[in-house]
C-alpha cells in the first residue's frame, strides 16, 4: 500500500508480553477509545451458578443426615451418586470461568498485536466502532453492528480494514454474521455498482436482474456485475479493462461494492488478523486498486447537468479598439457547464428483488409441478 511505511509485521509474530497487552487495553477504555466491559452480568451469572451448586450440595449433605439412621450403610453409595453431578457442575464452572479468562487475555494480546503492527506501517488502529457509519450493504444490516480492530489509514486516500460482525433475529433463533473488509474513500460520488464474486459462496443482496450487466473478456466468469437502469455506459467507463484485470487478478474472492463515494470490498472471513501473511495480501490488493482510482475521480453524471445551473454569460462589450464601421469580432462558441459532482437520484442505489417474489415464485412453481403429475396420468387415462 502506497503512501505508508514499508509493510512490517513483526509485531504480529513476536514474544507476547501479558502485562503490555493489559495495560494497553486499559488505557483504551480510560480513553474512551474501546466500550467499558460489561462484568455486572456475568458476575452476576456466575455467583448464582455457585451459590445454586453450593446450595444443592448443602441441601443433599442435610438430607443424608437426617435420613442416615433409615438408609443405614446405603448414605455413603447415595451420597456418591448425588455427589457426582454436583462436582460435574462445579468443575464445568471453574472451566468456564478459566476459558473466560483465557479469552480475555487471548483479546487482549490480539489488540496490543495489531495496534503494534498498524504503528509499523504508519496506520492508525481503532479497536472497536459501535455503529459505523458506512453506507456499503452489511453497514445497513442486522443490529448491534460493531466494526472491530479497524485499522486505517489517510494517505495517499483513506483506506480501512477490519472486521465487522451484526445480529440478525427471526423469532427465537439469533444468528451472528461477520465479515472483513476493505473500505476506500473515493474521490466523487459513483453509481451504486455491485460486483458479485462467483466464487465465494456469499451473496450482498438479491438484485433485480433487469440490472445485471455482462461485460466483455473472462469477467463475468469471476464477477456478476450489477448497475442501475441506465447507467450501462457508466459502468464501462469504470471498469475498463485494465480496471477488470486488476479486479480479476487481486480481488476475484472478494464481494465488491461501489455506492457513493466509497469502495467496499468484503470477505466472508476476517482480514484484520494476527497473520502476516494475510495483511501481505490485503496490502497488495490496496496497492493494486490505488493507483487504478484516479480515472474514477472525473466521471460524471450527465443527468445532473439538466438540473445544473451554468454561470451567467457576461454581455458583449465592444472593445476599446473598435475601429467605426468595421464589422465586429466573431462571439466566441458557448460552452456548456460540466455536469456537477454527484450521482442522480435514480442511480444512487440497486433495486433489490422481494423476498416474497422469490418466496411466490418458488410456491408458484412447486404447484404448477404437483398439478402436472396429476395432469398426465389423467390425460394417459382419457386417451385410452
């Protein structure tokens, strides 16, 4: 990546150090800079955990007491086979609470680890953003989004990797989805473009596929490129096909999303990781895109131009030197406003397909099937 130190990662593989690791995530939060952890609920979860083991073993050691002198030598083989589920619960507690320690510090050293690299190359680290403020797809999506380990940077753009993960609930069931990406501040706002790699098993969205665009060479065997209606020939000035290529070399595993002025790239698996060997190749799909982004800076919507007002035309003056009688200078052509920087209303984002079509759809046909298997016997049976 351009415009950063050289790429150095040695923070990432080095000796860990627990005592750096627990002081730089308390300074986080005495900064402001990383959400308080909430404990109250957890301790409180564990006491009753205990307190209920507790108790349930007190209760069984009063009750074999009372009713020792009627079990006779039975209480001790009775004691030991209530005795057993209880030291179970008690020993899958103490376990619990040592895994919880043991992910606490593994987090840690993760953020001293990546804070550490990001301050090799350059880059400023954030460890966790509640909310971000984002317009790309999984921004928009689920609840308690949280974008984590973000690492950035401001030259010679603004770039930013990192992890984001959201809820999404339907009835009992909550599923947790995550993702890494790359975000890339654009220089103006573009149509919004969805480029859907065939090759991931991930999908951004359901889009109508009146807007699906096939583009020339082997790139539709690596992406599925979707624009709005009528902005066909703004996709190709985008993607020419040096641009193409470069997508293709560095980012065919990659779901890519352009909407305002940013650039997406998502992966369903983290990239702000502990491996150097990932960053390696985070960097070089930056590197790769950078330098390709400079033509992106001077499109422009020609359908804003009708809602553009031009500068007023100056009045013709003659000039001093006008000789009586000679015939005046030819007025020089007009020339027409370029269009203002933006995207029109109707391009600014991808119509998606309903749920409940695909849903009607699917119903629509299951029963066109059935109604024909019982259509052919019948016919079979009329024709003899």
């Amino acid at each position: 990546m351009t415009g950063i130190r050289p790429f150095d990662a040695r923070a990432l593989t080095m000796p860990g150090d627990t005592t750096a690791a627990r002081a730089f995530t308390a300074r986080l939060r005495t900064e402001g800079r990383l959400p308080a952890a909430n404990t109250a609920v957890a301790i409180v979860a564990y006491v009753f955990a205990f307190a209920l083991v507790g108790g349930a073993g007190l209760f069984l050691v009063v009750l074999l007491a009372i009713f020792r002198a009627a079990i006779g030598d039975g209480v001790v083989v009775l004691g030991l086979v209530f005795a057993i589920p209880l030291l179970l619960g008690l020993g899958a507690l103490v376990a619990a609470l040592f895994a919880v320690r043991h992910g606490r510090r593994a987090q840690e050293d993760r953020r001293w680890r990546i804070a550490g690299f990001a301050r090799d190359v350059g880059m400023e680290y954030v460890a966790a953003l509640p909310e971000p403020a984002l317009p790309g797809a999984i921004f928009q999506i689920g609840g308690d989004r949280t974008a984590s380990d973000l690492v950035r940077s401001s030259h010679p753009r603004f770039v930013e990797v990192g992890n984001h993960s959201y809820t999404v609930s339907n009835g009992k069931n909550t599923t947790t989805s995550r993702w890494g990406y790359i975000a890339i501040r654009l220089d103006v706002p573009l149509p919004h473009i969805v480029l859907d790699a065939m090759g991931n098993g991930v999908r951004l969205g359901l889009w109508e596929r009146g807007q699906h665009l096939s583009l020339e060479g082997d790139f539709d065997r690596y992406f599925r490129l979707y624009c709005p209606t009528g902005y066909e020939r703004d996709a190709l000035y985008l993607f020419t096909p040096d641009v193409m290529a470069r997508f293709i070399d560095n980012a065919a595993v990659l779901e890519v999303e352009i909407v305002d002025d940013w650039l997406f790239l998502y992966s369903p698996t983290e990239l702000s990781t502990l491996d150097p060997a990932r960053w390696a190749w985070v960097f070089s799909v930056v590197a790769a895109l950078l330098d390709k982004l400079e033509q992106w800076g001077r499109w422009r919507d020609d359908r804003m131009a009708a809602g553009a007002a031009g500068p007023p035309l100056a009045a013709r003056t003659p000039p001093a030197s006008t000789v009586w009688g000679a015939p005046d200078p030819a007025p020089a052509p007009p020339t027409l406003p370029a269009p203002p920087v933006g995207v029109a209303p109707v391009g600014r984002r991808l119509r998606r397909r309903s749920p409940w079509v695909i849903v009607l759809s699917i119903v629509g046909g299951t029963f066109a099937l059935g109604l024909l298997l019982l259509l052919i016997p019948l016919v079979f049976f009329l024709a003899r």
